[in-house]
C-alpha cells in the first residue's frame, strides 16, 4: 500500500494514477475540510493532457474557462493585451478548489475516499516499508509519498534542506470575492496602481466571483492574518479608483509571501517528496500546482512497476528526472515576477515556457536513445506504448508508418507518461529497458 500524505493536488493526482493501476493507496489530509479556495487556478497544456490521460479533462474543460484578455488600465484608460500568440496552446483556468474536487470524485469512483483530519505525526522506515503514525494510529505502508505542502512535516522530519529563499520584497493579497461593475470578460490590472498593484480575474462558473491579487508594503496592520471585507474594498476603491466596483463576501483569503525554494533530495529510501513539499517558488507564470501535478505522473507509474516487482532504482529516475526541472520552475517563475514588478514587458505575456509542452527527461539514465526523455504528442499511458514502422511491427506494437521521418529509427518506445523511454533501430534495446523499468 502507497501512504500520501496530503490530499493537495499533487497528492490527489498521484492517487487516482495508482488507483486506476489497482495499487492500494490511502490519502490522509490534516485539514478538516476540503480546500475551497482558488489559489492555483491555471492548468496548463502539458497539465491537460495528463488529465485527459487520467480521465477527468472533461470534467475540468466543462467546470473551466479559457484565459480571458488582460485589460491594463493606466492613468490614460486601458488597452486589452493577450496574454498568448495566436495559435499557441493556451491553458485552462479552473479554481484549485474545485480542480481538487474533481480529482476526488474520480479517485472515489476507484473506491478510495480521501481521509480528513488524519495528521500524520511521525514515521520511520526499514527495508520493508514504513511505519506512518495518522491521527495517533499506526499504518503500514509499501512507501510513504510527502505531497504535504511547502511546509512539509515529511520534508521536515527526513530533514532534507529546503534551499532557497524569499523572492523580493513582493508580500501578496490574495482572495476570492464576489464584485459587480468589472467586464468579466477581462482580467483586469492596474499595474501602476499605488502603493502597489492591484488585479482582478473573473472565476469560472458564471458567477460573479474574482480572484483578486494585490502586493501589500508589509505593514504590521496589513499582515494580521485576518483581511476584512472593509479591507480588501477600501483597497480596490483607493488603488482603482473604480468606486462604482462593488466587493462583498470575501470566502477564502491568503497572505502570500513569495519563496524560491526546493530540496536537494526527492527520495529517502521509501519516502518520497513531491509537490510543493519539494519546491515553492512565485506564482508568476502559473506553474507550481502544474509541477507538482507532473512530479506524481512522474511517479504513479514507478511506483506501481516497483511494487509490481520492477528494479527498486527504478525509483532513484524520479529525483534524476524530477529536480532538474524543479531547478528550472524555480529560475523561470522568478525571473517572471521580477519582470512584473519592474512594469517590464513581457511580465504578463505567456508562451512556450510556461506551457510546460517542451520539457523533457534527456540526460537521465532511463533516456535511451536520440529522442530519449523527449515527450510525445498524444500517445500515454497507462502502460508503455511501443511505436513500430509497419514492416518491422510485433504484434503488439503501433504501427507508426512515419516513425523513420520524425524519430530517424524503427522502434520508439514511449513510457506510460508520454516520454520516449528508448529511441532505437534494436528491438533488443527495448526488450533490455522493459526489463528495468516494468
Ligand atoms: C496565492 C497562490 C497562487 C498560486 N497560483 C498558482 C497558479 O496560478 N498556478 C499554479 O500552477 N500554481 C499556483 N500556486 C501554487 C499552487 O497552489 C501550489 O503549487 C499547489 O497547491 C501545490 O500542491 P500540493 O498538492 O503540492 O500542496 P498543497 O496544495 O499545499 O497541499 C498539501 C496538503 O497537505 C496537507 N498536509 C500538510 N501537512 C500534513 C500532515 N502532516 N499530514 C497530513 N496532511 C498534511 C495540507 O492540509 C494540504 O491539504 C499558487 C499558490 C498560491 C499560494
């Protein structure tokens, strides 16, 4: 059995992977309640096709909008920007909230219901597994998987180093509320408001619900953890000077202080760090749910081969594979909100980079061949999939007559999330690989 701790995105995401694989799991969450709130609210293109891969893309396509124009309003009036070229795959905007929600539904069509206020306290480990202590009872498990946020106890307690740290002077307002007077057609920004930016973005849902997103100078008064509903309209009032904007019924509030942080290790023997418990960093650029969500499609497969008899190193792939672009998101995400914060151009703007289409596994030790680690379009799991020209194609391979134009071989072998395991002439070459990693 799989022990997640934390029923977060990343770790919902890694259980429906395992439950649709028929590998026991159970999702224990400290909180009491489900999160409602919108926080992360960008899937992005890679993030959509591995929820089409799990099975729930339809629910968040019909639950989503796409991304709305920016509209930047200055002292002179506004112009409405888009925040992607045309053509580009674009992301889909759903509260984290509700994205939770569906992944659980799912997760309970495969029998497993996520466990509330089941803390886990403490735990140790053997060679045969770990011993988890859950809201005061013990629980055995094959492995443990952190996915307990960015402060996570499971980080904490294998006392792996969480290095990093604060990004700039950057302190965030964030907050669902109900507004009436804004086009909801837009998301809006007053970037040179004073003291500091204020924005926004209609929710999807047809409701009069936005996130709003402003920075805040730190004052002792604006800290408290408890932002009114008085506040947060005085603040839209005095920044937009839009009284006409109404603000009511604020249901969820954070205070947001941006970190560029990320562990050293991903793996202590059988305990496992993903998520936002192995790297936090700006939300510009919307990528810290979408990189948690692919560390767990990293890891769902490994695990099950591992616990389905697969070479136990198998395991030791995530981190090689994983970190690096964790190294990544982290540079990417700061360099984006320094942008923001010096008004620059191009700081709102998405492209190729934070779609996360292009990122690949090249240069780890399960990258075989020339287009090894590489992602390929619309072929996923939840098994290993193996493209063959027609001629040379074994009974239970793809027939890819083009294989030799796009790839330059007979036989591409693609892992169960989509990335060529082996890119070969050799059908040896995939026989040796399916016999470490399955
Ligand atoms: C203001 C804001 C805006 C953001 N915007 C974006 C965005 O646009 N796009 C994007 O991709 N990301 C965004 N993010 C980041 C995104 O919200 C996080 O990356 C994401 O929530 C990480 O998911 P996770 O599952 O790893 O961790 P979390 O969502 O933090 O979930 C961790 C879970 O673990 C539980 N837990 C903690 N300790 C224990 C324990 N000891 N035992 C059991 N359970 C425990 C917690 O209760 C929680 O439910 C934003 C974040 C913030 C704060």
């Amino acid at each position: 059995m799989i022990l997640i701790a934390g029923a977060g995105p990343t770790g919902l995401t890694l259980a429906v992977d395992l439950a649709r694989r028929g590998v026991p799991v159970r999702v224990v969450d400290k909180a009491d309640r489900h999160f409602v709130g919108s926080r992360g609210k960008g899937l992005q293109p890679r993030t959509l096709e591995v929820l089409a891969d799990l099975g729930v893309l339809d629910a968040v396509r019909a639950a989503g909008a796409p991304y709305p124009l920016l509209r930047m309003h200055g002292p002179n009036g506004h112009d409405d920007r888009p925040m992607f070229e045309p053509g580009e795959a674009e992301p889909w905007m759903l509260g984290q909230g509700e994205f939770e929600a569906i992944l659980r539904a799912k997760l309970a069509e495969h029998g497993v219901r996520v466990e509330l206020g089941a803390e886990l306290t403490e735990f140790t480990q053997d060679g045969d597994g770990v011993t988890a202590v859950v809201g005061g009872t013990e629980i055995r498990a094959d492995y443990l998987i952190g996915a307990d946020g960015g402060r996570s106890f499971v980080r904490k307690r294998l006392g792996v180093a969480f290095v990093g740290h604060p990004v700039d002077q950057l302190t965030m307002v964030i907050a669902d509320v109900t507004s009436r007077g804004l086009d909801r057609d837009r998301w809006h920004l007053w970037p040179q408001a004073r003291p500091t930016m204020i924005g926004m973005c209609p929710l999807p849902g047809g409701t009069d619900r936005f996130q709003l997103m402003m920075g805040i100078t730190a004052e002792p008064s604006e800290t408290s953890s408890e932002i009114s509903e008085d506040y947060l309209r005085a603040a839209l009032h005095e920044r937009t000077g839009r009284t006409d904007v109404t603000l009511t019924d604020p249901t969820w509030t954070s205070i947001y202080r941006s970190n560029a942080r990320m562990v050293d290790r991903y793996r202590i023997g059988r305990v496992l760090l993903a998520g936002d418990a192995a790297h936090v960093h700006p939300p510009t650029g919307g990528q810290g749910l979408n990189t948690g969500v692919q560390d767990a499609y990293n890891l769902g497969w490994k695990l099950a081969a591992v616990l389905n008899g697969a070479p136990g190193a198998l395991l030791d792939t995530y981190e090689e594979e994983r970190l690096p672009i964790a190294a990544d998101v982290l540079g990417l995400s700061t360099e984006l909100l320094g942008k923001n914060i010096r008004r620059e151009d191009g700081g709102f703007k998405r492209g190729k980079e934070t779609q996360q289409l292009h990122l690949t596994y090249r240069g780890s030790s399960l990258a075989r061949g020339e287009h090894g680690g590489d992602r390929v379009p619309g072929v996923f799991g939840p098994g290993f999939t193996l493209l063959a020209l027609g001629s040379q194609c074994p009974a239970d391979a793809v027939a890819a007559p083009e294989l030799r134009e796009h790839y330059g071989c007979d036989f591409v072998l693609v892992r169960p999330d989509g990335h060529v395991g082996v890119s070969t002439d050799d059908l040896a070459d995939v026989q040796n690989y399916l016999a470490i990693t399955s």
